[in-house]
C-alpha cells in the first residue's frame, strides 16, 4: 500500500547508501535537505505538545529533539522513533520517515530478501502514477490469494 503524502511537503529525491551507527546498520536516502525538523515542530505544536513532553514520549532528550526542529543533527532521528512521532502526532509513519530522508526497516528486509528482483521491481514502478499503484496493489493481493489459498 502506498503511503499517504504528508501535507505540505513532497517528498524528496532520493538514494539509498548503508551507513554504519554506534550500535546499529541504519538505512539513510540521501536527499535535498527535506524540512523534517519544520515539520515535526508544526505539528508538534499544532496538537499541543510541549518539546519536553514530546521528547519524553519519543525516547530522546529535549536537546537532541530542539536540534531536530531547527535541522541541525547531520542525522535524523531513527525509523523507529519517527514512526513514535508519526503516531503521536497521527501522520502516516512511512511518509514521515521518507521525509526524514530513512527507509523503514521491513522495506530495507523485504529489499535485502530479494536483492535483484525488489530493485527491479522498484525501478519498473518508477513513474506509475496513483491509480496505476492501486491497479497493481489489488493484482498483488490477487496473487497473494491465489498463493495462500494453493
């Protein structure tokens, strides 16, 4: 299913490089500066969360998620909190990840799985338009019915 936009913003260009953290592999898109931390102050403060509570909700200290806001971390915050913060600000948690400039972890798996058939299939797709993706999500289902039910 493809994820809802997030209002205001298109998503940016993107490509997808490996980058080693302190503890964990992290899938990054590199892209034109989006304005992730704009985003995530607007609506932060359009539900009525303080930065504190905020960062306390998501896992990170109020620093960190002030530096966030105004865009100066060289890297955004995880996949995982971004899907915290998608949820408690109730935008869709792979739109706002992407404009995070990350790839959700079960995409960069499902890619990972199928290294030469995914990529394939990503770059064939590129350019449908939204109801062209819909036709092609009901075939998938309808080949995923017919597998299930063999």
């Amino acid at each position: 299913m493809q994820p809802e936009p997030v209002k205001g913003f298109d998503p940016p260009v993107m490509s997808m490089y490996s980058k080693q953290g302190t503890s964990e592999r992290q899938t990054v898109m590199t892209a034109h500066k989006p304005k992730f931390g704009t985003l995530i102050r607007d609506r932060r403060t359009a539900t009525g969360y303080s930065l504190r509570r905020f960062a306390e909700l998501v896992g990170v200290s109020p620093t960190y998620l002030s530096h966030v806001e105004q865009g100066k971390v060289d890297s955004p915050p995880t996949a995982d909190r971004i899907q915290k913060m998608a949820e408690l600000l109730g935008e869709s948690p792979d739109a706002l990840i992407a404009t995070a400039g990350r790839v959700p972890e079960d995409l960069a798996k499902i890619i990972q799985s199928q290294p030469e058939a995914m990529p394939a299939l990503l770059r064939a797709v590129k350019g449908l338009k939204p109801e062209q993706f819909k036709k092609l999500q009901l075939y998938v289902a309808e080949l995923q019915q017919e597998s299930d039910s063999r």
